[in-house]
C-alpha cells in the first residue's frame, strides 16, 4: 500500500498542539463518548456498509439496494456512476444524515443508528455537497470556514489557525473578508471545502465538489486532498464524474441503479472500459480515442493518460517506419449566416455592491462579437466574470443607461466623460430604455448554472409553459400545450409520462432536461447555457450537448455556452472567448486557442486531452495538426498510419 506509513493517523493542521484533540469530547454525554472513542480507536475500517438498504419512500425502488463493502483508514476510494444510480445517497449514509432501513453503516466502528453516534461520527466524517449554496451560514467567509470547529468548541486560536491553513489549501486566502453571497459559484465551492477541512475529519466526503471549479481549483483541491490523504492519513471518499480525479485514487467503485457493479484499482476500471457502457457511463474520452485506433488495426495499448497515448502511437509508428511525420489540417468551410443576430460588446464594465464596503469590479471593459449562427464557448477561471457577462446578453443585469432613473453624469472638471458600455444583441439596443426588453428575454434564452433550481411549478406542463404564457399573453391553450409538448420531446423526454409529474421527483438529468425546456419553449434565437453539464455523469454530457447541437442545427441561431470543461469546449465550439479578470484575454477557435498551453495555464485553465497528447507527440517527432475534438485527432492518427499526409 502506497499510503501505509500514514494510515490511521489523526490529521492535524500546521502548527496545531495538543488542543486539536479536545473536539472529541464535546457533544456527547461522558459514557457515550467514551465508548464512541474506544470504537473508533479499535476499528480497522473507517467505513463499513454491511447489506444496507435505502429508500426515500415506501412507493419508490431503493436508492440503495442491499449493498455491503468497506474503506480502510486512510484509504483514498472515488464512486462513479450515471446520475441517481445512488451515489449522493451512499455519502449522506455515510455521516448518519440518513439512516438505513436495513443493514448497518458503520464508522470507525460507531453504528450510525445507535443513540448520539450520528452526533461523534460527524466529527470524524465531513461532507462537502455539490452545490455550495447549501452550506453557507455565515455573511463572512472567516466566519463560514470556523463555523463547524466552533461548533465542536475548538479554541479560538486554534480556530484562527485552522481557517488560515483551509484557505490556503483551496487557494482562497484573500477573499477571508469577503461576503460569500458576492463569490462566483466556484469561488463559494471552495469555500465550502474549506469549512469542512477547518474541522479536522477523519474522513472527507467530496459529492461533485469541484463540479463548479475552473482547472486550477479543480487541480488545487485535489492536490490538497491528496497531500492530507498521504501525508495525514485522511480517509478520502471522491464522488466524481471527472475520471482524470478517480485516477488519483486507490480504488474505484462503480454504482448502478443502487447496487456496487465494479469496484477495483482505477487501471482495472478504465482499462476494461467497455463494461462501463453497460452501465449507462461513456467511456471517457481517451478510451475512445484507443478503441478508434485499435478497430483500424494500430496497434496501442489501453491508456489512462495522454502522454500514455502519444507514447503508445509513437511506438507504433516506429515499427510502422512513419517517425517524423506531420498531419496537416483541413478547415471546414465557414458557415453562411445573415448578421441579423449578431451580439456586438463594448466597453462593458460591472461592479457588483459598488456603493458598499464590499464593492467588487467583475467586469473591466469587455469587447466582444459573437456572429450569428456561431456555437461560442465562453471559458476563465473562477470569479473571472462570465456568469456576470452572459447576464447581461438579456439584460438580467442592465447597463446603467437603460435604466428609468439614470441620468448622465456631467463629467469634472479637466476630466473626460465616463465611458459607457454598449451591448447590441441582434435588433435590441440595450442601451436604450425604450428597448422592449420582455421581447429581447423571449428572444435570448438563459439556462442558468443550476437549472434544476429554475423549476418550481407543480407539475413538469405547467413549469414548461410559464415562460411562454409570459411572453405571449394572447396565447390559447391548445398553442401552450402543443409547445409544450414539443418543447419536452424536444429535449428527449416522454411528454405524456412526466407532464404532470412534479419537476422536483424527477432524476437530476431529467431536471435539467425540463429547465431547458421551459426555455426553449419559445424558440429563442439565441441560447446561452452556464456550465450547461456541470455535475452531469459522461453519457448526460454527451446527451445534453447532442441537444444543443439539435437545436443549433433545426432553429437556433446561436448556442453559447459557458464552461470549465475544455474538452467540451473542443469538441463542440466554433469559437471561445478567455475571460480573465473582467477582461477578455483571448478569442480564437478551439484549434488556435489550445495551442496556447503555456498561456491558458497562467490564466487557471488546462487544455484538453487531444492538445496535450499532441505536445508529447511532437516533442517526440510527430507533428499532428488537429482542431482538438476526439474524433478529428484519432482520423489524423489513423490518416498517418495510412499513409495519408491530409487525413
């Protein structure tokens, strides 16, 4: 065991004495505490899940479904698995926020269901979940990360010890005074991880935490965790849909439909990779890339990484005699479009609070065009401003012009007029407070960062149709309900079967599916979609993107997406704009812009797998000139093995 020096050990904090011990005695009465400790001490498994049984409610199928394994102390596992195969469920069992209805959960030894164990086994297990909304106490980020010690009555100066270490552990150290309802969705995420870190646990709990994170924060909390997992013995329990995290981890757990269908080494998992597609998981994306070459009879291995893969077909090439090679590109002919719903950007600049003490600039002067017909990527680290930006395309957040109570300010005296910003989407000048606004939203639709929390009508019909009814007040009912209908089989679901199905008992990629709907649903011209597959498991990422690619095709003229998933943005964008600091530092097409390793990693992005297996392959003599999807690279491979210059 790669971790066995460590294993076991109490994780503490720098420069934390004697006093990080005194938690365990809080909270409990003297005899329980006692006992709860000697089971923990005696316990050689952090988590033991023996035939345990879940479900929410008597009508439903179990979420989870007779399921027994264990995780060792120390022991660093990842859970995969399709949304609502039971993965969420499995970590709220984990820390007694649900109980079983049969089998036992333990922890450290300590029986979830037995008397004030939940109570000690909470102070041992920290959970972080999805959305960070859900955990913030606190108008202040020091006061939301010392919020679970104080609880645990940790002393002040250890306390103050403890936030300072979590925020530099998720890299958040400057925002310590901030208000946490100001941070960006990512930002607020890594302030979550850093509240459970400050309690010290034994074991962490990450269900899709770093969902919402940009590359370097996603990079930044791993790397944290696994330096407390090797170093400090810290039980790690990964909930993911990011395969590159579950490659970190010892093993991997695969769920489906509540029951555990595999679990191994992460090489045992990915490198038998089609078996994942049985259970409603797409292989990830490099093993594509290997089963395309492999079917056209190159012969490479199975890969995990994207070195691997470039190694792997440099090896081939040389017993082929192809070293020193080059594949040129090919472009594909530009689209013709018509201009009429272009998005032209100038000069936009936003401060969120700007007459507060917590004024904070997130916009700095943004140009931007996207043309009509384009489907535009838009990428930058956390709290770099896109949120704010697309907000602004359908006048969710106004410029300060178009507002009814503005007035021009009259510049002083030896100084210049202020510049303002300008936005025109198409027709709509948004600048202008005759803008008939109610028709430029029904024009622009948003699909905001958790579109499941757009829902709230009572039945899946009536959320659909209640954008439509507020924009087309003269709209009959037969109309609403033949849009309706086609809206949700548009976006891939049985009108009949969930029409009057509440919104809120659906699976998290039905809940997306509906959002979507419900914004669709009046044709809009243009789409904008923030972090559209976030927290989505691989196959509702590709279903989720086939969508779009559906409306783009049929009816709607521009698709934009906002995304910190640089594969998706390859695979799928004719253009991506790099926002960094309210500015934007770059805009150019998948093919030039991942070109710019060195560049996008200062600005806290990555590149995608394709691009970096490229740069290895170069350096290794093999010139592959590729747009960076999955499927052009393996043809430019394939076309090389072929003999093809232009594959």
């Amino acid at each position: 065991m790669k971790h066995s020096k460590s294993r076991g050990k109490k994780i503490k904090g720098p420069q934390e004495g004697a006093e990080s011990a005194e938690s365990a005695a809080n909270g409990a009465a003297q005899n329980d505490g006692n006992s709860s400790a000697q089971a923990a001490e005696e316990s050689a498994y952090a988590v033991e899940f023996d035939g345990v049984t879940f479900s929410y409610d008597e009508q439903s199928s179990p979420a989870i479904n007779g399921i027994s394994f264990t995780v060792k102390r120390g022991e660093f596992v990842a859970v995969i698995g399709h949304n609502g195969s039971g993965k969420s469920t499995l970590a709220r069992l984990t820390n007694g926020l649900l109980l079983p209805d049969k089998g036992k959960v333990r922890v450290f030894g300590m029986d979830t269901s037995q008397g004030k164990n939940p109570i000690e086994i909470r102070k041992h297990a920290g959970i972080v979940f999805q959305n960070p909304d859900n955990q913030m106490v606190a108008s202040i980020v020091e006061d939301d990360v010392a919020f679970g010690p104080e609880n645990l009555g940790v002393e002040r100066e250890e306390i103050g010890r403890r936030i300072d270490w979590a925020l530099k552990a998720v890299g958040m150290e400057q925002y310590r005074h901030a208000t946490p309802s100001r941070l960006s969705g990512g930002q607020k995420q890594r302030i979550a991880i850093a509240g459970v870190l400050a309690i010290k646990p034994d074991i962490i709990i990450l269900d899709e935490s770093t969902a919402m994170l940009d590359p370097r924060g996603r990079r930044e909390v791993m790397e944290a965790v696994s330096r407390l997992n090797r170093e400090e013995g810290l039980t790690v329990i990964l909930i993911t849909h990011f395969m590159e995290e579950a490659l970190l981890t010892d093993r991997t757990i695969v769920m489906n439909r509540g029951e555990i269908v595999m679990q191994g080494t992460p090489a045992e998992i990915f490198l038998h990779s089609e078996r994942l597609e049985a259970y409603n998981l797409s292989l990830p994306r490099i093993g594509k890339i290997c089963k395309a070459l492999q079917k056209t009879g190159i012969a490479v291995a199975d890969c995990l990484t994207p070195e691997a893969l470039a190694d792997e077909i440099k090896e081939a090439a040389d017993k082929a005699g192809l070293s020193c090679r080059t594949a040129a590109y090919l472009p594909a002919p530009a689209a013709e479009c018509q201009h009429e719903w272009d998005i032209d950007i100038k000069d936009l600049t936003y401060t969120y609070s700007s007459k507060s003490p917590f004024a904070a600039k997130a916009l700095r002067g943004i140009d931007l065009h996207i043309d009509e017909g384009e489907f535009f990527g838009i990428i930058g680290h956390t709290g770099s401003g896109k949120s704010t930006l697309v907000q602004h395309l359908n006048a969710l957040i106004k410029l300060p012009q178009a507002e009814k109570k503005y007035r021009p300010k009259k510049p002083k005296k030896g100084q210049p007029a202020p510049v303002l910003g300008k936005i025109n989407v198409g027709p709509f000048d948004l600048a202008d407070k005759k803008c008939n606004f109610v028709k430029l939203r029904e024009s622009v639709g948003m699909v905001f960062q958790y579109p499941e929390y757009q829902l709230f009508a009572e039945t899946v019909a009536q959320d659909v149709a209640f954008g439509l009814k507020n924009f087309r007040k003269d709209i009959s009912a037969e109309e609403s309900e033949a849009a309706v209908r086609d809206a949700i089989e548009m976006v891939g679901l049985d009108y009949n079967a969930v029409k009057d199905k509440s919104p809120f008992d659906l699976s998290g990629g039905q809940k997306r599916r509906v959002a979507i709907a419900g914004v669709i649903v009046t044709r809009p011209h243009i789409l904008i979609l923030d972090e559209p597959a976030a927290g989505l498991d691989p196959l509702g990422k590709q279903e989720i993107m086939e969508l779009l690619h559906k409306l783009h095709r049929e009816w709607c003229s521009t698709v934009i997406i906002v995304s910190h998933d640089m594969d998706e943005i390859a695979d799928n964008c004719t253009r991506a704009a790099v926002i960094s600091d309210g500015v934007v530092a770059d805009c150019a097409t998948p093919r030039e812009l991942f070109k710019k390793a060195e560049e996008l990693t200062s600005l806290g992005l990555d590149i995608p797998l394709t691009a970096k297996a490229c740069a290895r392959l170069k350096a290794l003599g093999i010139d592959i000139d590729t747009n960076f999807t999955c499927e052009d690279f393996a043809e430019k491979v394939i076309g090389l093995f072929k003999g093809g210059e232009n594959a």
